[in-house]
C-alpha cells in the first residue's frame, strides 16, 4: 500500500464525520446513532439523503452544498476514496455531511426504518452476470425498503447501458413507479427539466469524468420504491 493510501487512511480517523465501526448483522451490537442521525449528529430534523458507493463523495458533498436544509450521509468500503469527501466537508464547514465506511450489504445496521427519504447510486459497479449484486437488484431494494419510507426515490446514474437497461426491467418487473429516465443525461436537458438537469450535469463524479472524456454517455433512472 502506497504512503498516500496509508496517510489517507490515518488521516480519516480522526475525522469526526466519518464512521468506521464496521459493524456487521451478525454482531448483535447496535450501531449508536442508528434512529438517531438527526438528533444526535445533524442536531436538526431535516430529511437525509444517502449516496451508496460514494467514492469520493462527489454527490454527498456536491448536494450538501446545494441543500443546506437536508442532511447527507455517504457510504463505501474505501476509505481512502471517503477521506477525499470528508475532508472537502470538513473544510468547507458544511454540518449537513457524513460519511459511513463498511459494504452496503449491511445499510440496515446503520439506519432504521423511515430514517433515509432518497438515495443516490451515481456510477456504480454494473457486475456483468452477477444482476443481484447490482445495487438495483431485489436484494438491495429489499434492504432500502427496510431504512426508508414508502415512496422514497432512487437515482441512479450510470455509464453502463447494460445496468441502465437492467434498471429499467426491474421498475417493470416491479412496478416501481418511474419518474424521470435519460439513455443521454447531457443531450437531455428539456426531458429532464432544469433542476434535474443541473443536479446531473453540475455535479460530476471522478469516474464520471474520465467515461465523458472517451465520449460515453451517461445514463439516469428515477424511481420510487
């Protein structure tokens, strides 16, 4: 491991809003702010926002500057990717961010139910023929259904047209209602209207990036669950 990583990794724990119990189901312990993110951290009762596979945590940080009235959590395995977003917060003293470091697998150990009104999905693995470890599978809308409220919104961006289109199946199969959906979020700006638009396009991911300078396109799906 490189001296950067490790001087990351030493960095981001005494960083106070990122959370590294690695806790697991099977632990029977309970994580301490789970059911008590607003009133124990945000110290406010305004609605939370979670960015799966954050990475950098381009959109935990991007939409917390937007909206400073609603809370933002991301989570991810990687903590030397969390330390980036993190520290971006941290500087720029924004109180409505987190940052939660373990697998997605175990969301339901840090939230309880009603706890999260949306998530965002922005460029996550499309694991080609393994559909239920994709973050839209069944398995993991089963998961996001037990921390949020009925109704609640999922968005997911992605350069993958397999996993845009394996999205889409599963709002059919499922029928989770489907708000908004874009095959080309840049050429799209009338479809999607100005404020979706902006969100897609203003806020851009490391990945998201690099897949714009080969030319892909960058693909969006809406839906509630």
């Amino acid at each position: 491991m490189g001296h950067r990583k490790l001087k990351k990794f030493a960095e981001v724990e005494s960083f106070s809003n990122v959370f590294q119990t690695h806790l697991f189901p099977e632990d029977g312990k309970v994580f301490p702010l789970k059911g008590n993110w607003k009133e124990d951290y945000f110290k406010n009762d305004n609605p939370i926002t979670i960015e799966l596979g954050c990475g950098r945590g381009e959109y935990t940080v991007g939409l917390a500057r937007l909206f400073p009235q609603r809370n933002f959590i991301g989570m991810d395995i990687k903590g030397a990717r969390i330390w980036k977003g993190a520290k971006a917060a941290i500087e720029e003293n924004l109180p409505n961010v987190a940052f939660v470091r373990n697998r997605i697998d175990f969301i339901e150990t840090y939230f309880t139910q009603g706890e999260i009104n949306d998530i965002w999905i922005p460029f996550p693995d499309p694991y080609p023929g393994k559909a239920q470890k994709r973050l839209v599978a069944p398995p993991f809308i089963k998961r996001y259904r037990n921390i949020a409220p009925k109704g609640a919104l999922v968005h997911l961006k992605t350069d993958n047209q397999e996993l845009y289109e394996y999205a889409l199946e599963q709002v059919n199969e499922h029928h989770y209602p489907l708000l908004c959906s874009s095959d080309n979020v840049y050429s799209d700006a009338e479809r999607l209207g100005a404020e979706r638009f902006r969100l897609l396009t203003e806020i851009q991911t490391y990945y998201e990036k690099l897949f714009l300078t080969i030319g892909s396109k960058i693909h969006y799906v809406e839906f509630s669950i």
